[in-house]
C-alpha cells in the first residue's frame, strides 16, 4: 500500500513518543547518547523533533529491539546447525 504524497502516516492512537532516556532505556544502552550513534550508524528509528524536544515513537524502538533479537536467534539457530 503507497502512502499518496503529503499524506500522514496512520499511527496507533494508543503509541506513545518517548525520550532519549527511555529509548536508550527500552534498547538496552547504558547512556542516551548511544540512541543517536544507533541512529546514525544501526538503524535505529529517525528521531521526530516535537517543539524544542527530541522524541522516538515506542513502537518503532520495540520493533527494532525485536529486529535485533530475530537477528540474534536466527545466527545462533544457523551456527547450532552448522555443528550439528
């Protein structure tokens, strides 16, 4: 499904936008700062600029946590059978 130019996204009302304290928090980062060199560097969601403040959408940080442990899960399944 293609999103016509200039349309908004469809978000869940029930989502939330969350710090960089929160984010670093859900992701595991002992320090905020590493939210923004994931950002850069990791893939970790863009960040929404909200007034003079920085937000993350929970959501996208929940599902890239989860990218991350498919990814793990999927690695380690593939290097079990390997020596198996």
């Amino acid at each position: 499904m293609t999103q016509e130019k200039g349309a908004l996204p469809k978000l869940d009302p029930d989502d939330q936008l969350i710090s960089a304290r929160e984010a670093a928090r859900i992701a595991g980062f002992p320090h905020e700062t590493q939210v923004y060199r994931a950002e850069r560097n990791a893939g970790f969601p863009p960040r929404i600029r909200v007034g003079g403040s920085t937000r993350w959408l929970k959501s996208e940080v929940l599902n890239w946590v989860a990218e991350r442990v498919a990814e793990a899960r999927s690695a380690k399944a593939s290097t079990s059978a390997r020596a198996a």
